[in-house]
C-alpha cells in the first residue's frame, strides 16, 4: 500500500555532466517545489526491483508535503539517458501512477 507517500511530480532523466544538477537546482529552489530526501536515488537505473515503498521513502510523506505549503516534488538522477530500458520503467511509473 502506497497509501502516504507522496510521489514525484518530476523525473529528470539526465546524463553526466550536461546540467541536470542546474536544472534540479532552479527548479527546488522555487518554495513550492520540494527536493527529494536525496538528489541522485536512481531507482529505475539500479535498484528497479526495490519495492516501490522504498523508492516512495526518498520523499516527504504526504502530511510533511502538504504542511510544506509544497505543489510538487521530484528527483534527478543523472546517467539514466543512456539506458533505453530506465525510460521504459519511467513510463510504466507514470503510466500505473495515473491509475
């Protein structure tokens, strides 16, 4: 049960060195957005078969996020452009978080 968790709004799917930690950087740094208990998770690179729980615990909980003020959280995991097969798991994620 995901119930609690709050999801990412935002994946940033970068590659080393080409500005993904500028981009997560402007974008947390607006008051409404909040960062990720740690930048760089990579869930979808190394760990895809973690259940989603624990990627889901890199983020505030639901009531943390609300009382924030926050409208959106996500993450950025640079070196995931290479792999054609991380923005296959991103899709099915954002595809399941829909339903």
């Amino acid at each position: 049960d995901l119930a609690g968790y709050c999801r990412p709004g935002f994946i940033i799917i970068g590659a080393g060195k080409c500005g993904t930690s500028s981009l997560y950087q402007y974008l947390v740094g607006h008051n409404r957005v909040a960062p990720a208990k740690k930048k760089q998770i990579h869930y979808f690179k190394y760990y895809p078969r973690r259940p989603m729980s624990w990627y889901l615990s890199f983020f505030y909980g639901m009531e943390d996020f609300l009382s924030s003020g926050s409208l959106i959280t996500g993450e950025a995991s640079p070196g995931y452009l290479p792999y054609p097969d991380v923005a296959h798991r991103i899709l099915s994620y954002m595809k399941n978080k829909a339903n």
